[in-house]
C-alpha cells in the first residue's frame, strides 16, 4: 500500500460536492486514513504551488485556492499516486474521462474541484505540508 495527498478544492466544498467526492474516492478503493478541513492563507498556498511560480495562471491559482475552505486528505492505496491520477481525469474537466471526478464535478481548467500528488515524492511532501508528525506516524 502507498499514500498520496488529494486536496478537495474550494470550489467543490462552496457547491456542497465535498462528500459526493469523499464517496467516489472510496467507492474506487481509496481508504481515506487523515482528512481536514482548512482555509489557506496567501502564503501557505503560494508555499503549496511555488513549483508553479512564474506560470500565467499561478496569481489566478492563488486566489482561488485561498476563496474558500479546502479538504485536504491522504488516501491509500495500491499504487496509490498514479490511481488517484487516473481517477481524478485531466486538469481540463472538457478533457477528463467520463466517470473522473473532474468530469463530474469540476468548473473548468481552474476550478478543478481536486488536487492530487504526481509523483511519490511529491506526495510525501505534500503530506508532509498539512499533516503533523503524529498523524503520518498513524499511517
Ligand atoms: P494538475 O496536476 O492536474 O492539478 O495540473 P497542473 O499541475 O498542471 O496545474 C495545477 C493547477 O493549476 C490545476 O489543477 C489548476 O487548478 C491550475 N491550472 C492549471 N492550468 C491552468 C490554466 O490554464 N488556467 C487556470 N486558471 N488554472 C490552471
């Protein structure tokens, strides 16, 4: 088993999809082992996407990212990163797969409803960026 990080974003929490998605995650097999719900500040969100620094749509991304609560949670599974990946669908809900989640219940390319980790190394971090000690020793 492995984790990997998902963000349910402030768009899906603002349109009450946040527990329709907590069902979808679960219903393809994720177990859900640390989950809270939390506002980002200017700082803790650049901090989050400052590999997107310099991008056009990075002020953009901020801004959304800090307009409402967000529900960050870490999900197992069985090649946990590259599952979420594929069950989330592209950035662009118009290009995601039907079924995905973005396809069902994102805006467009920016209010995407959901984030997930790219890469194991990425998941650790990102983990590591919401969760205290005690609740990743728990995993
Ligand atoms: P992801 O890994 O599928 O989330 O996509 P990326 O790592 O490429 O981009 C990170 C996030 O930035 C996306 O999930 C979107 O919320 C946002 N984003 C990416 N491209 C665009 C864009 O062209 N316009 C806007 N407004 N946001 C974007």
């Amino acid at each position: 088993m492995s984790h990997t990080l998902a963000i349910i974003k402030p768009d899906a929490v603002e349109s009450g999809n946040a527990g329709k998605i907590l069902a979808h995650l679960e219903t393809a097999g994720f177990a859900i082992r640390a989950l809270r719900l939390t506002t980002l500040n200017q700082a803790q969100a650049g901090a989050f996407y400052a590999v997107h620094q310099g991008r056009p749509f990075y002020d953009e991304l901020v801004e959304f990212m800090t307009s409402g609560p967000v529900v960050p949670l870490v999900l197992e599974a069985d090649d946990a990163v590259a599952k979420l990946r594929e069950t989330i669908g592209a950035t662009d809900p118009a290009e995601a797969a039907a079924g995905t989640v973005r396809k069902l219940y994102a805006e467009s390319k920016g209010r995407n409803a959901i984030h997930a980790s790219d890469s194991d190394a990425n998941a650790e971090t990102e983990i590591a960026f919401f969760f205290s000690t005690h609740e990743r020793l728990g995993l």
